[in-house]
C-alpha cells in the first residue's frame, strides 16, 4: 500500500502530506503521528513510524474526516471518537490485506 496524495472522502477531497516530526510540532504544536484539519482540507501524517503505521494512521485520519463529515465528531466524547477511528483504522487495514 502507498501513500496517496490526495483521498477524495465522501465528496470532498483532502490533500496527504507527510511531515517531519519537526514539520508536524511546527503546524499543530503537539507530538502527533496524525491530523487532520478539516477547514483546510489536509491530512498530515507523520514519518518517523513505519510505512504501515503511516497507513494505519492515515486511515484514522479518514475515519476523522467521515465523522465531521456525517456530524459525528459533533455529538461524539473526544476519548470515544478517538477509539472509533483508531478501531476503523485497524479493521479497514486488516481488510485491505486480504483483498489485495
Ligand atoms: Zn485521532
């Protein structure tokens, strides 16, 4: 699996950049391996972890965007929506290596 440039989710398109962990303190101002900002319509992941926890954390980052999206993320607890989009992530990564 490679990482895109850009995932088009549920219509609305989202531009993938990877980013230092310098790069990633610099724009959030926290330590994460991903983010998302949904106004600006960008994902960044973090490359200092292995390519396929790059994956895994992209597809958190997607399950992100699916709950502002569906207006989720608006009536969910922080800690909840957290393990939902960890717990999609795994699933849909465990998914993709069978059918691939
Ligand atoms: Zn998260």
């Amino acid at each position: 699996m490679k990482m895109p440039k850009a995932v088009t989710i549920l219509g609305r398109k989202f531009k993938v950049v990877v980013v230092s962990p310098e790069k990633m303190k610099a724009m959030t101002g926290l330590d994460l391996s991903g983010a998302m900002n949904f106004t600006k319509r960008l994902i960044l992941i973090e490359d200092s972890h292995s390519k396929e926890d790059m994956i895994v954390t992209l597809h958190h980052e997607v399950a992100h965007v699916v709950q502002f999206i569906t207006g989720l993320a608006q009536v969910t607890d922080p800690n909840m929506a957290e393990i939902w989009c960890e717990s999609m992530a795994n699933g849909f990564l465990d998914l993709h290596k069978a059918i691939r």
